[in-house]
C-alpha cells in the first residue's frame, strides 16, 4: 500500500468538524497538534496595531492514495478554504513508508475495494 501524509491547517474552532469530514471521506485516524500560529496574505491587525493571531490546529491524516484527493477535496469543501480566505490550508505529501497502521490496514482495504 502507498500512503499520502493530508496535512490541514484550520482555526481550532473548525477542527472537529474538519475531523469528522476527513473520516467520512475514507480517513481512518488523525493527529491534532494545537496552538500553530500563522498569517494569510495580510496580516491582521488590532486597533492598537499590534498583530492578531488566531489559534490555528495542525490535522494529520495518513491515508491511502486511493482516497488522499477525495479527503484533500472534502475537508476543503467542508472548511470552506477556496470561499473564506484565512478558513484554512490543506495539502498533501508523499510517504515513503509507514509502521503503526496494522490494525487500520482491514478497514483501509475494505474502503479502497469499495471505491475502485
């Protein structure tokens, strides 16, 4: 099996939300590392002017290739990232091998054989 590594980077408001589409669209697990910060385009400022920040979580979904698109395409629809700028970012990356997913492999077999 080859895997794609969906990473998303979403205001810590939307991240269940961004969870649970992840799964329906065929992801098995994820890992949420919170309070990342960053800034868009253009920062946004206070009226003080100082820099406002909000609190950003970084999801991480191992998935298979089969399905990485249809969860990459999903999770952006559901946070809306293409219609609000600053909802959030998704991206995926290859990777090159995996240890730990034993016990997900079956229910990832059993969601790729569906979709082929």
């Amino acid at each position: 099996m080859h895997f794609k590594l969906i990473i998303a980077l979403v205001d810590d408001a939307n991240t269940k939300e961004i969870m649970r589409a992840a799964r329906e669209a065929g992801a098995t697990g994820s890992t949420v590392i919170g309070s990342a910060r960053g800034e868009g385009l253009s920062p946004k400022k206070t009226f003080f002017g100082l820099n406002l920040e909000s609190q950003r979580d970084m999801l991480m979904f191992i998935v298979e290739e089969h399905l990485s698109r249809e969860v990459l395409e999903h999770i952006a629809a559901v946070g809306g990232f293409d219609e609000s700028p600053g909802s959030g970012l998704a991206f995926q990356l290859d990777v090159d091998d995996a240890i730990g997913l034993k016990s997900q492999i079956k229910s990832i077999v059993d969601e790729v054989e569906d979709n082929l």
